[in-house]
C-alpha cells in the first residue's frame, strides 16, 4: 500500500446509503398532452413531483454526506481539529489513541528539551548553573537516539505505514533515564532564555505544556488526558478519512499531511468537495518555513491558501478559513514581538484586533474569484470550548451553502 492511499478511521463510521433517483418523465409527458383540467392536475403532480425530487435529492445528499477537505501547511493544527471532532463527535472520543500517546508525549518531552539544548549552545547561552553541565550531555546524546523513534514515522491510524516504535520498554526506560535531566535543565534560566528568546527554534508548540508537567507524565500510571492528546504531535502522513455525524448530517472529513513533500498526494481527494477548511498557523508570522528555511511560514502559506482558493475544481466549494493559534500570537504580541519586522508592508499598530484584520485582509486578497465567499474563523484549536462553538458555526454555513449550491435553497 502506497502513502498516498487512504486510510479509513471507520470507528466513528456510520453506514451511508445512496438512493437513486426516479425517473418520471414519461408520466409527466403524457400528462402534458392532455385537456385543460388535464393539465392543472398535471400541474398539481409536477409540483408534487417537484417537491418528492427535491426531498430525495435533499436525503441523497445528507446520506451521501458532505465531503470536507482539510487542507493547509505542516503544524498548522488540522490533525488537531480532527481529535477535537472525534471529541465532540465521535463514540468513544480519544480513548482508543491514549496508550499510543502515552508514547508520543514522552517523545515529544525529550524532542523539546533536545531541540531546546542545542538551540542554547547554538546561541552560545551559557546555563545558569553549573552543576546541570553534566545533564546536558545526556541530553545531547538523545539527537542520535531519537531518531530510532522517530515520531514522524508514526502513523497511527494507518496500520501500512512502518512504525519505527517497536520497543515500548526501551522507550519508557529512555524517557524514566531523561527526566531528572530533562526536569534540572527546564528549571535553569539559560534554557529558559533559550526559550523565550530563540523564536526561530523550530521547537514544538506544546513544549512548556509538556515540560511544565514532567513530574505527571513520568508518573508509571500516567494515562495521557484529551487536554494532552490534543497538545501532542504527530506529523501526519498519510491522508486519512473519518466519518462523523453532526448534528444529523453525515461528514466525510478527510485529514492530510501538511508538509511539501507530501501535498502531491492531495490531488486524489480534490473531486466532489463540498467543503474546505483550509488551516494557517496566524503564530507561524515570524517563523522560517521548516523544510525552506529563507522562506516565512506565513507567507508560505498564502501561496498555498492562493493555490487552493483559486483552484477550478474549488469553483463552488465552500471555503472555510481557520486562523489558527491565536493564543500564541497573542502572546507574542504581549511579548513585544513586532509583525511590521516579518510583514513589512504592514503599517498600523501592533496589536491583536489590527493584525488579525491585516492577515485576514492577505488572505482574503488571494482570491481571485470576487464572488467567492470565504468563512473567516480566528480559531484556538487546543481548547474544545472554542472549536464546540466553531464546529456549530461551520456546520450551519457548510449545510446552507450545500442546498444553495444544489439549488434547493
Ligand atoms: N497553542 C496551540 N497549539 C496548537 C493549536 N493548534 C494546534 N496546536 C498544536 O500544534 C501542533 C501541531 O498541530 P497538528 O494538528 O499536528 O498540525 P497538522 O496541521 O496536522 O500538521 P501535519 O500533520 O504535519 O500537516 C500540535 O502540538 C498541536 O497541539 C492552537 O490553536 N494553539
Ligand atoms: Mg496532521
């Protein structure tokens, strides 16, 4: 199995029928050719008639179910979105993936601090105390180590995909072995300098969050919460699909790997869609594109956004667009980053409500389809409280553009 092929995530799944259509045209032929009191019951059965096919279209496209793409660059949060779904949607929420993220929140901790080490010595950030010298070299060893378990090799919805974590233990007496390492280092301010102040670090999101529970997530019994699972990381490489009913109408929600390599196998997907959440990272403003370094993320990303929006097979899809982290945008702006030095065609003032408006402005101005609706969310996809009332807000918008678009509406 190749990795572009799909991989079906039918624990949420529900079946779907599809009816066919009936065929009345010979009646209403015959019916057309008669007398005048003929043809007002002929009219009477058109209408009648009329209404039936709208409903069986109307059922045939709920039971069909609405098709929704995904789509946006690596790290932008849509796997994300997804574990909020199953959350709010789904049977049996994340319970299946917790043993699984046990594993991948451990990773995730020593990736951090191992990201954050060399980070500091390429800085030349000297630690506070000298006494965690002899922790640094533990974790050093950890850029060798890790990449057996590489958390990019994980693909755990799709069995096809090898999995480079075979050795559960070696994993847990790695992670037992690095945390009094990993615990003295995150307390030094020289790694805490390093921290806040090497923003071009590509160091994960969710790294305080991790390393501010360390004590928890080494305790033997810890069981990853949902709070954990949505903020662990795992890229994603395979495209895979879910099927989720919301509020009575059925989604095919279709999850695909953001990074460039993998955005060719996206084209399989792009017939019949009905909807496109199309993610950016609002955070990413001031960061290096991973795999292009010269480029920045953000910029990055409205050609992407640019390519998807203008696409003809999107002509009449429904386009939704996520402004997403806001709550670590926020918090560079608190921290006095300035967006006019990443944006320099950006003038006004650097707080929250005008730079949001600029990038919503940047993205909107890619489509070259005047006529072209674009739903603008500035979303916080780690908190479910947020994505619950987004969710609903989608939902509405996706199912009255679909019966517009069918011409029921
Ligand atoms: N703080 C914060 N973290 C977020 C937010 N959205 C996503 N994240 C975190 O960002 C990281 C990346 O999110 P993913 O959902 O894996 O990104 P993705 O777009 O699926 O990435 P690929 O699979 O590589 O395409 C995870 O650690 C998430 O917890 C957000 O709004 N705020
Ligand atoms: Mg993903």
């Amino acid at each position: 199995m190749e990795l572009s092929q799909l991989s079906r995530d039918d624990h949420d799944s529900s079946h779907n029928e599809h009816s066919s259509p009936v065929d009345h045209a010979p009646l209403l032929t015959n019916l057309f050719t008669g007398s005048r009191s003929d043809q007002k019951k002929a009219k009477a059965l058109s209408d009648a008639i009329d209404k039936s096919l709208r409903a069986d279209k109307e059922r045939q496209q709920r039971e069909g179910g609405i098709k929704l793409l995904i789509l946006g660059p690596s790290e932008t949060g849509k796997t994300t979105v997804l574990k909020q779904l199953k959350l709010l949607y789904g049977r049996r929420g994340l319970d299946s993936e917790r043993q699984t993220f046990r594993r991948i929140v451990h990773l995730n901790v020593m990736k951090a601090m191992q990201t954050l080490v060399s980070g500091m010595e390429a800085a030349h950030i000297r630690l506070e105390k000298q006494e965690n010298e002899q922790h640094l070299e533990t974790v050093l060893r950890l850029e060798s180590l890790l990449k057996r378990y590489s958390i990019s090799s994980i693909g755990f919805t799709n069995p096809a995909i090898p999995r480079k974590i075979t050795d559960a233990k070696a994993e847990t007496d790695l992670f037992e072995e690095m945390v009094p390492a990993i615990k003295a280092l995150w307390a030094d301010a020289g790694i805490q300098q390093t921290y806040r102040t090497c923003t071009q670090l590509s160091i994960q999101d969710s790294a305080s969050y991790f390393l501010d529970a360390i004590d928890r997530l080494a305790r033997p019994d810890y069981v990853p919460s949902d709070g954990d699972i949505l903020q662990a990381r795992v890229r994603t490489l395979a495209v895979t699909e879910h099927v989720f009913n919301i509020d009575n109408v059925a989604y095919r929600i279709y999850d695909v790997g953001g990074q460039k390599s993998l955005r060719k196998y996206w084209a399989p997907y792009f017939d019949d869609v009905n909807a496109i959440i199309f993610m950016g990272a609002l955070s990413a403003y001031d960061q290096p594109c991973e795999d292009e370094p010269r480029l920045n993320r953000l910029q990055e990303c409205l050609v992407l956004f640019n390519h998807i929006a203008n696409h003809k097979l999107f002509a009449v899809t429904s386009m939704i667009l996520f402004l997403n982290k806001i709550d670590i945008f926020q918090r560079k702006l608190d921290a006095g980053s300035l967006v006019n030095k990443h944006f320099p065609e950006y003038r006004g003032p650097n707080d929250y409500y005008s730079t949001t408006v600029f990038f919503q402005y940047r993205f909107l101005q890619q489509v070259k389809d005047l006529n072209k609706q674009v739903y603008t969310h500035f979303t916080h996809a780690t908190d479910t409280n947020q994505m619950r009332v987004i969710v609903v807000a989608v939902n509405a918008i996706v199912q009255r553009l679909n019966l517009s678009n069918s011409g029921l509406m």
